[in-house]
C-alpha cells in the first residue's frame, strides 16, 4: 500500500474505530457514578484504545514477519474482519444494554476497558487496519508522524464523543445514532472489500492483469 495523506490515514480510523457502537453501553456503565468516576472511566476506555493502536503500529508487521504471513494474505484476512464488523454496524441492536451498575467501580473499569474499547471502539478490524498502514512505515519517517498523529486525533476523538455521549445522545436520538452506526458500517464495508481487492491483486497479479 503506497504512502497517502494524513486525511488518508485519519478517515480510515474514524471509519473503523469510531466508538457509536460502545456509546449506550459507556452510558449504562456511567448511570449513577459520580461526574468524577466517569471522567475516569472516559480516561480509561480512550486510553486503552491508544495503547492498541499504537501497539498494532510497533508491532504489527515484526508479528505478521514472525510467523512468515504475507501482507497480501493479511490485507484479506482484516479485510474479511472489517466486512464482519461492518455487517454487524450494519445490523446493530437496538436493545439497551443492561450492566449491574452496582459492582465496586474497579470492576466497572475492566468493563470500560473490554468490551467497550476492545472490541466495541477498537477491535481486530481496528489493529488490522494500523497494521496494514505501517506497510512502508520502516522507508518513510514521514508516514510514521502522518500515522501517529492520525492516531492521536482518533483517541481525542474517541475520548470526546465519551466524554459527552449525554449530549450526542441527546441531539442525534435512537435514530440518528442508527443512521450514523450504519453509515460508518457501510464505509467499514467498503474499506474491506478495498482490502481483500488489494490483497487478491498481490497475491494473483497473473489473474488481475
């Protein structure tokens, strides 16, 4: 995958670790915690969605070299887990989620951080797409700062629709936030199919040609 442009690169996060999915569940996890606790667990779930990120950019392609994976094969394996988790946006639940708001706060922090950053901000299709950035990160400095700084935008994103999810919710209702889900599931869905249509090219140029 050749180098592109920050917008690039930050477009594609959005598409695929954009956190709509884990709003209600962040929001039944808050109800009746102190403004404090839930600055807190707002801090957690962004932070542990950073750290992924940024350990699937550091050690994505030394893994995939580890155990002898080509990137042609890679690209269609996370384009096959972007369409899985594109059709489940594109399917999402209406149904609250329910959690026992009653548990002591630290184990309401391991909840923040799985399921709610990992997977449902930033899962296998999240670390597959960073992964699949980083190609050409060890020939370009520049894509290494374009890629970082994309990253960095995504976590303040991802903390900032946490951290006023009442507001979100309150402006866009059931219905815009199904709409949006579903938007950002078909973009998930197109970023797959260009995944599995790069990695096909790759591996079979005799057939693409």
């Amino acid at each position: 995958m050749p180098e592109q442009a920050f917008q690039h690169y930050l477009l594609g996060l959005i598409a695929v670790a954009n956190n709509i999915p884990a709003i209600p569940l962040y929001l039944a996890l808050c109800n009746g915690r102190s403004q404090e606790e839930q600055h807190r667990l707002c801090f957690v779930a962004s932070l542990t969605s950073f750290i992924t990120m940024v350990l699937a950019m550091f050690t994505g392609m030394a893994i995939l070299d580890f155990f002898e994976i080509s990137i042609d094969a890679f690209r269609m394996a996370g384009g096959l887990l972007l369409l899985n988790t594109g059709l489940g946006m594109m399917n999402a639940s209406k149904e609250a989620p329910m959690i026992d708001t009653d548990k002591p706060f630290a184990q309401l922090v391991s909840t923040a951080i799985i399921p709610i950053s990992i997977p449902l901000t930033t899962g296998a299709g999240t670390m597959s797409t960073v992964i699949l950035f980083t190609e050409n990160m060890d020939k370009s400095n520049t894509l290494y700062i374009k890629l970082m700084a994309a990253i960095i935008c995504m976590t303040m994103i991802i903390y900032l629709s946490f951290r006023y999810s009442p507001v979100i919710i309150r402006v866009l209702k059931e219905t815009g936030m199904d709409v949006l889900t579903k938007v950002f599931g078909l973009i998930t869905l197109s970023l797959g199919i260009q995944f599995i249509i790069s990695g096909i090219r790759g591996a079979f140029p005799a057939i693409t040609h």
